[in-house]
C-alpha cells in the first residue's frame, strides 16, 4: 500500500511539475516585464509557443552533426529526471531514495553540457560564444552548490534530499542561521544561471519547444529545491492520506508563487547577464560561510 | 587455483618479454605477429587475472628462479595486486591491438617494445617484493623511452625513464627503511615499522616524492617540441595504466606494509597536492592548445582526485573511522580504475585524430565527427568517464570522495576541518573544470566546422583498430552505470585486504550506499530513468515530427558569407576554445611540462643502465 502511494505520488508529482513549469516560466517573464515597465507576455505564453513550436517542422544547420539532433531529448530526459525527484507535495515518493543532491546537481550539469555542445556543433560565433559563455557560469556555480550542499551535509549528516526535508519539517536541520546562508547562496545560484536562452538560438520547431520546456523545468528545479529544504511548511508526507496532500498541494502552489515573483525581482534589480562572476563569488562565499557556521555549532553541541 | 594462475601469469609475462625482445632484435617484418602474440598473451593474464579475483582465493606468492644473489624474486598475487594487474593488463590488451591495427606502416619495433612495456607494468603489478617492483617499473620506463626513440627519430628525452627509476628507488628504499634494516624487502612483511614515533612519517614522505613524479602529481612531463610531433600515441597511452600502479604502490606500502596506522597529518601531505593537482589540472585541460597537452593536464586533474581520497582514506585511518577509510578507498580503486580504462580511451582517441589529420594543435582541427564517427563518439565516451558527469563513473568517484570528506568534516577536529571545506569548493570548481574541459575538448576538435583541407579529409580508423576503442568505451559504461557490482567484486576484497573492513552489502547491483540497504548513489536505477525518459523524448519527437528535419545554411549571426577561398567559412567566426574559464587567460598557472635536455639513445641507456647498477648494488648491500 505505501508503495502504491508513493507511485501514486510520484505520478501525480512528475504531472504538475510539467504543467507548472511552462507557467512558471510565462509568469517570471511577465513579472519582469512589468517591473521593467512593458506589459510583458501573459502566463500562459510558453503553452502557446510550445503548441505553436510542436506544429512547425524542425530545421537544422546543413554541418549539424547527429550530436545536434542527439541532444534535445537528451536535455529533456536528464532535466524530466532531476526535477521528477525533488520532492514538491509530498515527501517519500517512489524516486525518493535517488534524490542525492550531488546527483541533481550531476544532472543538471549534464544538459547544461549537452546545450554547450550542440552549440558548438554548427560552428557559428554566437555558438561557440554561448557555449564559452555556460561552461564558465558552471566554473562558478559548482563551488558554491558544492559548499552548500557540504553545510547541509554537516547539518543533517546525509545528503539525500528526502532525509534532509525530513529533518527540516521536524526543526532538526539546526542552527537555522546556517539553513538561511545556505538558502541565500543556492537563491543566487538560481538567479545567476536561471538564463540560458542563448544556447537555444540553434535550435527550431520540435528541438526548441524541447529545449525550452526543459529550461522551464529547471527553473522550477531550483525552486522547487529550495521551497523543500528551507521551506518545508504543509508538505505532506506519502501515508497521510489526501487531505494532506491536498493542503501539501496548496502550500506548494503558494510557495511556488511566492519564490518565482521573489526570483523576478532580484532577476530584475540585479541583471541577467550584468555580472554574474560578481554574484557567484558572492555566493561561494555564502557557501563558505554556511559550513562554518554549521561547523562550529557542531562542534559546540 | 591462484597458484596455478600465478605461475600461468609468469610464463605469459616471459613470454611477452621474449616476444618483444624477438621482435626488436630480429626486426620481424610483420606487426601482425608481434601485435597478434602480445595482444593475446595480454587477454589471457586479463582473463586469468579476473578469474582469480572472482574465485576470491588466499593470496599466494611465487619464488622466481631469477633474482640477485641471496635475494630471491618473488611474485604476488592477491585481491590488490590482482585488481591493478587487471587494469594492466585489459588497458595493455586495447593499446596494444590499437598501436598494431591503427597505423600498419609504422614500425615493428616500437611495436615490440610497447608489449615489453606492457610485461613490465604487469610485473609490477604483480611484484612480491620491491626489488621486482622497481625491476618492472624501470624495464616499462625504458621500454617507453625505446619506442619514442625509434618512431620518433629524434632524441627523446628522458622524462619517462627517470620517473621509473626515482619511482622504483623510492619502493626499494622505504621498502628497506620499513624492515628496519634487518627486514626483507617483501611486499608481506606486515611488519611495524621500528622507528620513533615522532620519525615514523618520514619513510612515507620519502615515499611520496619519489612517486609523486609517476602519479602525476609533479611537473616532470617534457614539453613537447616539433621534434617529438608524431610520438605513438600507443606507447602514451600507457600513462593511462602506469599512473594507477604509483597509487597501487602507495596502497601497498602505507597500508600493508605497516601494522600501525600512520598519523593523520600523512594524509594531508597527499590531500593538499591532491586538490592543488586538481585544480591546476583542471584549469590547464580547459586552456590548452594541444590534444597531448589537454590530456596530460586532464591526467593530472584525475591524479589529484586520486590522491584527495587517498589522503581522506589515511586520515580515517588515524581517526579510527574504519567503515568512512573503506569509502575513501573504495574512491581510491575507482578513480585508479577510471584513470586507466577512460584514461586510456582518451589518449587513443586522440591518438587516432592525431593520425587521421596529422595535427595535434585544436587550431587546425575541428568537425572530425563527420570524417572519424566512431572515434569521436569514443572520445566523447572517455571524457565523459574522466569528467564528473553522472551516470559516469567519474560522477561515482566524486560521490564516494563527497561523502568520505562530508563524514570526516564532521569527525575530524578544526584545523582539518579548515582544510576540509577548503577541498570541498576545490572538489566543486574541479568537477565543473572537467565538463568544461571535456565540452571544449569534444567541441572545438570534433564538432563544428574543419578548420584545415587536411583535418576535412580526415582519415577514419578502420574496424580492427576502432575494435578496442569501443570496448574500452563499453567498459567505461559499465563502470559508471555498474559501479556497485564493480567495486563489490574487484575492489571490495582489496579494501578488505588493506583496512581488515569493507564496502559489504554497502555496494549492491543498484549502487553504493553509506550504510547497508541505505540511501547513495544509484548508478543503475538513475541510468534506467534517464534512459527510459530518454527514449520517451525521443518516441514523442518522432510522433510531433514525421516529416523529419529540413536543413538550410546555418544563420551566421550576421557575419557576411565567407569569400570562395575560405571554403571551410571563416576561422575567426569559430571558437577557438577561449574563455572556458572564468580565470583570464593571462593569469599565469603553473606549468605542468618542464624543459629537459634531450639524450641520445646510447647515452640515454648508459644513464640508466648506470642507476640501475648502483640501485642493486645498494640493495646487495643491504644487510638481510
């Protein structure tokens, strides 16, 4: 019965995370928008383009390699998996165990790579400058997540994320100032590599609403892990019976909201592409300062 | 049965080392013969060697009837030894196949003294005592000297041999210092070492310099000159299997040798060049000019990952953390065996682009995946292993290094924990510096536009010599998606053997865990989703588009259309693999080549032969 509660889970988890995504992404685009003044596209923009792209034939650069038509599905499928484990509702889903936070973090690397790749397949400028351009973000994005998953690591002493939320919803992922450290740092992380869109430039019809589905889905990857383990409120677990995965359902749908508006804003004040060095400096430091802090209340208690 | 496969694996080691010694004094006319012989005689101490880890037999040793007078050789064969032997002898089979299929012009006797080298580093692998390791290791330092001579028709120099030979010195030496003085030079002794407690780390700092050169971890690889532009590859790509054997000696010596542990401060005399080699590594592959040079800077980042985990696995040790030593080793094993089959697959694959375009510079190479399919797609396969990618078997190395750190950081007191966390950032940067390094690499030699008439006309491997590339790449995926059986059949016995604890049902066929039945790293399920999601995506593709993909020119960005004289488009609109990076290009970072003066064959072997006298005059002096 617990296993058929957590397939069920699991089900229904994997089919609002690909109904959210797209939303999420039409609703960051029309928060910005606004704040920078324009009447920006309306939430449910990205169904429309995914529709609109689906409908078109695909069209590929005449030296594209089977490399370039290889990785789409690739992308989607590494980036379907990495969110389809992160817990939204409901913790103990049936993907529970998998959920390793060095392994999402693997994962999400691995279609950022796959992008980088089929960029540089068509050999043009803009190409191999995005491709440039991602692989140094990840220079700077991987010491800090890597930080930050060490201090939540001392704090809970595990680094599978279902365990981690477990902790937190009981108040046992102490002290809190650490969780708040390590939340900021994976926030900026998520503000400064939440924009990918010039690897797509390559890509059209099917490819591109593949493509751009799946950078939606890691937007709400990242928020979605951040709305787990530091804001763990009204997520139910597997057993609790619907009443409680309904309330888990709301909680999430308003954590959600709350994260992506907080995202377009600091998206907003900071700039997208202004100085994200800067930023993640600032974020490995973050990081740093999360494990120390978790440190030394270990070693006091 | 282990005795009987330890005698069978002498006769095979004699017999490749009479094969290669025919073949470079009689001059055999065929490559076939010497390529065919040793390649099979190499398979059969693979198989052999498997067969005997699988049975999970008592170790077993076998009096050589050659030695020194009064010191007998000896061989060993033990879940350790067998594990690296292994390595040598699989990696050794490929290369071997590789060098006779992929350029059957070249010349027979370089042939045959890379099956020598082969032999060589099978003996030390399979050394009993250090006299047979420092044998071994100086015979395949030589003998990869030799080849490089003889192809090259240059004076090569003597970087190679000379890391052998400080590498061996270093084994007899402590070996030596380990008996105190009255001992035998066994690798079994499993004596305490008799020195005070405040000296008993220096024998072990010894050790650590000699090999550091061997495991990569300190600048000695020779600049590349125009002199040594067509190298065989065949013979380098040995590197891949001769850097694991200097951890393999390291493992031998500072776990087995000696009953009591050593201090925790010995694991940071290996963790802290670790992560510096790691990162130095890293930022290097992702900034170098030259296939040969990103692969060597790439060895060196894995070398650094190595001897991190190396250095955690000590100080658990001394820390009294048995269960997280087990982990730490278990990383040990992994990367060594990543290095050597991913490693090995890497340089190969480079190897053939070097051939099939006859430049090894990224500035003229590019598109090879159009001309070289198979190689390309194997070269992606290596570096995926070598970077920390998941489902790859680099990633499994990373996460068993993660958790033993993790573990410690909350064990260890405050001024390890300083150092700790410090090599957790360089863990992290050095891992994105891998896929960096390995998007660079495949992008701008293998994808895009050919930058070169030459590198468009490039010349595929043909089916023979792509055979052991693709097995290689067969074999790295079942180490990254099968990494829990691996390590709970090959490794699990060695860590038992070195610590008296292991992985247990902590590695299962799903994965490796933290404690038994636990939550880990689940190699297999993950593969299996992502597979399953993959063939999803793929299966929806195909349904949204049955008209398939129409091509047209690829949209320049606005760049004018390249005049005819530029029929490969203009180079300046291609990357030219810049600003991978996020550190300027002009911050100087440690060079990893340095300039040696090149020796002529004649004196090349004097000097050698030289050193070699005096090291067994030593040891004949030694009092028994």
């Amino acid at each position: 019965m617990t296993l058929l509660l957590a397939a069920i889970a699991q089900a229904l988890h994997c089919g609002l995370v690909a109904l959210a995504a797209p939303t999420v992404g039409g609703l960051l685009r029309g928060i910005e928008a606004r704040l920078a003044g324009r009447s920006g596209p309306p939430p449910l923009q990205p169904w429309h383009d995914l529709i609109r792209l689906v409908r078109k034939q695909t069209a590929a650069a005449e030296n594209a390699s089977a490399l370039f038509q290889a990785a789409p599905p690739v992308v989607l499928a590494t980036t379907v998996v990495a969110v389809s484990v992160v817990p939204s509702f409901s913790t103990g889903m049936l993907f529970a165990s998998v959920a390793d936070l060095l392994l999402l973090v693997g994962l999400v690397t691995l279609p950022r790579a796959s992008l980088a790749l089929a960029a540089l397949d068509v050999g043009t400028a803009s190409g191999g400058l995005a491709a440039a351009r991602a692989m140094s973000l990840t220079c700077l994005v991987d010491p800090a997540v890597f930080l930050a998953i060490l201090a939540l690591g001392v704090l809970g002493g595990t680094t599978n994320l279902d365990l981690l939320v477990g902790l937190q919803r009981v108040g046992m992922l102490q002290p809190s100032s650490a969780c708040a450290l390590a939340a900021v740092s994976l926030s900026a992380v998520t503000v400064a590599s939440s924009d990918y869109s010039d690897l797509l430039t390559e890509f059209s019809g099917v490819d591109l609403a593949m493509v751009s589905f799946a950078e939606d889905l890691r937007v709400l990857f990242w928020l979605n892990l951040i709305a787990a383990v530091f804001l763990p409120i009204g997520m139910a677990t597997t057993a609790a019976g619907p009443v409680a995965w309904i309330v888990g359902l709301l909680a999430w749908a308003l954590k959600l909201a709350v994260l992506t508006g907080v995202l377009a804003v600091f998206r907003y004040a900071i700039g997208r592409r202004r100085h994200p060095s800067m930023l993640l400096g600032a974020t490995c430091v973050l990081g740093l300062l999360a494990t120390v802090v978790a440190l030394a209340s270990s070693a006091a208690v | 049965m282990n005795g009987s496969v330890l005698t069978l694996l002498a006769v095979i080691l004699a017999g490749l080392m009479l094969l290669g010694a025919l073949g470079t004094a009689l001059r055999f006319r065929t490559r076939a013969a010497i390529g065919f012989g040793g390649a099979g005689l190499t398979g059969l101490a693979a198989v052999l060697v498997l067969v005997a880890l699988v049975a999970r037999e008592d170790p077993v040793q076998l009096v050589l009837p050659i030695g020194l007078p009064g010191r007998d050789f000896h061989l060993l064969l033990d879940p350790l030894s067998g594990f690296f032997a292994l390595l040598v002898f699989s990696v050794g089979t490929a290369s071997i196949v590789y060098a006779a299929e992929a350029d059957p012009t070249g010349s027979p006797t370089s042939l045959a003294a890379m099956v020598i080298a082969v032999a060589s580093l099978g003996l030390v692998a399979l050394a009993g005592d250090s006299l047979v390791f420092a044998t071994g290791l100086t015979l395949a330092g030589g003998a990869t000297w030799a080849t490089e001579q003889t192809d090259a028709r240059a004076h090569a120099a003597p970087d190679v041999l000379l890391v052998t030979l400080l590498g061996g010195a270093a084994v007899v030496t402590v070996t030596w210092l380990a008996g105190a003085g009255g001992g035998p030079l066994g690798f079994t002794s499993g004596q305490p070492i008799r020195w005070p407690e405040s000296l008993a780390a220096l024998p072990w700092l010894a050790l650590m310099i000699g090999l550091a050169p061997l495991a990569g971890l300190a600048p000695v690889q020779r600049a590349r000159t125009s002199a040594s532009e067509t190298t065989p590859w065949g013979a380098a790509a040995l590197k891949g299997a001769a850097v694991p054997l200097a951890f393999y000696a390291l493992l031998r010596l500072m776990f087995t040798l000696t009953v009591r542990p050593l201090p925790a401060w010995c694991g940071l005399l290996l963790l802290l060049p670790g992560v510096a080699a790691l990162l130095i590594g890293g930022v290097r592959a992702a900034r170098e000019d030259t296939l040969d040079a990103i692969l060597n800077a790439g060895s060196v980042r894995h070398s650094g990952v190595t001897a991190t985990a190396f250095g955690l696995a000590i100080i658990a040790r001394a820390l009294d953390l048995p269960q997280i030593a087990a982990l730490a080793l278990a990383a040990v094993l992994a990367a060594s065996a990543v290095q050597a089959v991913c490693g090995t697959l890497a340089l190969l694959c480079a190897g053939a682009i070097h051939l099939g375009t006859a430049t090894r510079h990224l500035s003229r190479l590019g598109g090879t995946i159009h001309t070289m399919p198979v190689c390309t797609v194997c070269l992606l396969a290596g570096l995926f292993g070598l970077a920390a990618v998941p489902p790859g078997p680099g990633f499994a190395v990373i996460w068993l290094l993660f958790q033993a750190l993790l573990a410690e950081t909350q064990a260890a007191g405050s001024a390890f924990q300083a150092v700790f966390v410090i090599a957790a950032a360089a863990l992290g940067l050095g891992t994105a510096l891998s896929v960096a390094a390995l998007v660079r690499m495949v992008g701008v030699v293998c994808l895009g536009r050919p930058r070169t008439p030459r590198t468009a006309a490039a010349k595929p491997l043909s089916r023979a010599a792509a055979t052991p590339l693709l097995c290689l790449a067969g074999a790295s995926a079942i180490l990254g998606v099968l990494i829990g059986p691996v390590l709970r059949v090959l490794a699990d016995p060695a860590i038992r053997e070195i610590l008296g604890t292991s992985l247990g049902p902590r590695a299962s066929l799903v994965g490796v865990a933290l404690v038994p039945g636990g939550r880990g790293y689940p190699g297999l399920p993950v593969t299996l989703l992502v597979a399953l999601a993959w063939a999803s995506a793929v299966w929806i593709r195909r349904r949204l588009q049955p008209a398939g993909i129409r091509t047209g020119p690829a949209w320049e960005g606005g760049f004018a259309a390249p005049p005819p004289w530029l029929p490969f488009g203009e180079p300046l609109t291609q990357t030219s693999g810049m600003g991978f990076t996020p550190f300027p290009e002009e911050l100087p970072w440690p060079s990893l080549a340095v300039r040696w003066p090149a020796f002529s064959r004649v004196r090349g072997t004097a000097v050698a032969v030289v050193i070699l006298a005096l090291l067994l005059a030593i040891v004949r002096l030694m009092p028994r």
